[in-house]
C-alpha cells in the first residue's frame, strides 16, 4: 500500500523552466530577474505596499524586529502555541517575549489576554494566523492603538488567506511569509517580509543586504554602494526565487487542489466528530482560509496518540503541531508568562493534522476519511 504523507512539495511544472533560465544567466545571487517578478507577484497578489523575498520566515520576522528597534528592556507579547521562530526574533534582539494564551476555538490569541499582558515595557504584538485563518484582528488593533504597539503577522500559514477580503499579512506594520517545503507554495526554504508602511521600505533594503544601499545601486541611483546601517545577509539566490515563481505562477490551480482536499475533509467528517465527540478546525465568518492544514481535536491526549497511530498502521501519516512555548526550556529561560497557558497546553495535547497538499489524489483523500472515520474514541 502505497503511504499518504502528511505533506509533499507539489510540482507545479513551470520550475525547471526558469530554474535553467537563471543558472544560464550571470545573476545567480540575489535580487536579480527571477527575485524581481516573483516580488512583483507577491505584491499585486496581498496588495502590501512593499514585499522583499528573505531566506525564511523566520528571518523576515528578525528584519521585522530590527526595523522596529527592538532590543533589551522591551517587551513582546506573542501566542505561546507557535513555532520558535516567532519568538527567537524577539529574543534574538535581547528583547522579551511574552507568552500569552490562545482562543479555544481558532487557537489564535486571546485578546483578553494581549491585553492583560500588556505593561510600559511593551513595544509590539505578534500575532499568529493559526492555519491561514485571522485571528481577531479588530480587537488586536484597538489593543495596539490604545497603548501604540505596533503588529507585525506571522502570516507563515497565510498565503491566500484573507480576512473580509484582505489579504492576512496587511493589517500590522509587517507581514511575513513562509516557502518552506511544507507551505502551499515553496522554494524549498525562504520567506518574504511584507511592508504595509511605506516609511520603512529604504531602510528595510539596506537591513536585508547586510546594511548596505546596494538595492539603489542595483536600480542605479546611487554610483556606488557602502555599509550604512545594521543588518545581515536576509537575501535570497535568484535560483530560489525562479523555483518559487515557477510556484507563484500555478498558485491558483495549486490551491484549488488543496481546497478540493480541505473541503473533502469538511464535508466528511462532521458526523463521526459529533458521534466520537471531536471537533473540527473552525473558520469564523468572513474569514477567507487558504486550505494550508485541516485539524481535528482529539477528546484526550490518548486519542491523539491514538488516531495518529491508527492512521500510522494504515500508511497514512498525521502528526500534531506545536508544543507550548511558555514551558519550553528556551521559553522559561528567555520569555516571560504573565498567566497560565492552559488552553494552549491543552490543544497542544490533543491537536492532529490530516495529510493535506497538491498532490493528494481524489483517492487518497477519499482513503484518509475511511481511516479516520473507522477510529473509535477511547471514552
């Protein structure tokens, strides 16, 4: 029997083409015509003011950080149920992040406990689009304006998702973008920081290139570049950037077999999750999700264990997500937790993704419901 993986990279068909484009070219490095179109791309499609491809997600959110002059003393408050990399940005800048709890049912924060964390020391939020679907923007943004905080989305589950038909990624002063293989779309590795404030585009160039003006170079303003500011190597080889716009360029039929997969799975199993008292992934209305994963909620800890083993034994494979950051070691060494995390240690236990990606046959999807429809709960 052939194995259902959890996810796979989908070959979209235009990648080899402009693969071997580039390596014929003399422009290898970054920033060169591939990094140009898929920006372009990039920008027409979210509508931000300004995108830059990065090597990750995770260094789009430490440009996001350096532009906002984050260092010791501040703090950040962030969803303790995320991937490290929302908070190693702040901790890498000697700033705090601070862990706060999450809603039960869309598992992005809680604004009752953004705000309750909120102190002088506090300079931004981090918000997490658990699963491309938006968290309570509307009441993160009357937080952040009435204390002056600045939002930056990690948008790395995003891509296409929309929030009453915005692009996620927009409403803070930053938005960033995950390629990583497990994305609906991928240059292997890769990110991109999206810019909704025009303010910060010039320097935003020069801390992605190491802290030099060598993007007006390249346009031809300036006759010469030099090290003007902090920064580090964030940019991307324009041979990642022809993989991604290869990518870019089957986006919509890449989605609309991911959204065939998610709907499969939505349609499905409601009545087994009534009878075996599991809940569904939950998209509020007017939330626009870009089918990047499907979740189930196991009643216990053991039946997570459970239904990833029983899928497991019939060569399909699902798996859980995050762990709690707040208990983390890096966490309780670098973080601060104003309140129990309860509701994210709690979903964290009994959380399973389904195999969800572009490849996935009408068959396969069809052979993960019969799978997961034949498990029995333990109470």
């Amino acid at each position: 029997m052939e194995r259902i993986y959890f996810s796979r990279p989908y070959l979209a068909g235009m990648e080899f083409t402009h693969l071997n484009a580039s390596l014929a070219s003399t422009s290898w490095h970054g920033d060169g015509e591939f990094t140009n179109r898929a920006t372009e791309w990039l920008r027409e499609r979210t509508g931000a003011e300004g995108a830059l491809l990065t090597t990750s997600c995770t260094h789009a959110l430490e440009l996001a950080a350096i532009l906002l002059h984050l260092g010791p003393g501040d703090e950040v408050i962030v969803p303790s149920f995320t991937f490290s990399a929302t908070a190693t940005a702040i901790a890498s800048r000697g700033a705090t992040p601070v862990f706060v709890d999450i809603e039960p049912r869309t598992l992005n924060l809680d604004p009752e406990a953004v705000e309750a964390a909120v102190t002088g020391r506090t300079k931004a939020i981090f918000v997490v689009h658990y699963a491309g679907v938006a968290c309570d923007l509307d009441a993160i943004q009357r937080i952040a304006d009435r204390h002056g905080l600045a939002i930056v989305e990690d948008n790395a589950h995003g891509i296409g998702a929309s929030l009453r038909g915005q692009h996620l990624g927009t409403f803070g002063t930053f938005g960033t973008q995950s390629w990583h293989d497990t994305k609906n779309v991928t240059s292997g590795e890769g990110g991109a920081l999206l810019i909704n404030d025009p303010k910060y585009i010039e320097r935003a160039e020069i801390v992605r290139e190491k802290g030099t003006n060598r993007a007006v170079f390249l346009r031809g303003q300036v006759d010469k570049y030099t090290w003007v500011d902090e920064g580090s190597s964030y940019l991307p080889s324009d041979l990642l950037a022809a993989l991604l716009y290869g990518q870019f360029q089957r986006f919509d039929e890449i989605q609309e077999r991911r959204q065939h997969v998610w709907h499969a799975y939505a349609d499905a199993l409601p009545q087994w999750a009534q009878e075996q008292r599991v809940d569904l992934m939950h998209v509020p209305e007017g939330r626009e999700q870009p089918a990047h994963m499907f979740y189930v909620m196991m009643p216990t800890h053991e039946d997570q264990s459970g239904l990833i083993s029983h899928l497991r034994e019939r060569e399909i494979i699902a798996t859980f997500h995050y762990q709690p950051l707040d208990s983390a070691p890096a966490g309780l060494r670098l973080g601060r937790t104003p309140s129990p995390c309860v509701i994210t240690a709690d979903r964290a236990s009994r959380l399973v993704r389904l195999p969800l990606h572009a490849g996935m046959s009408k068959a396969d999807t069809a052979r993960v419901i019969d799978a997961v429809t034949t498990y029995r709960t333990t109470t």
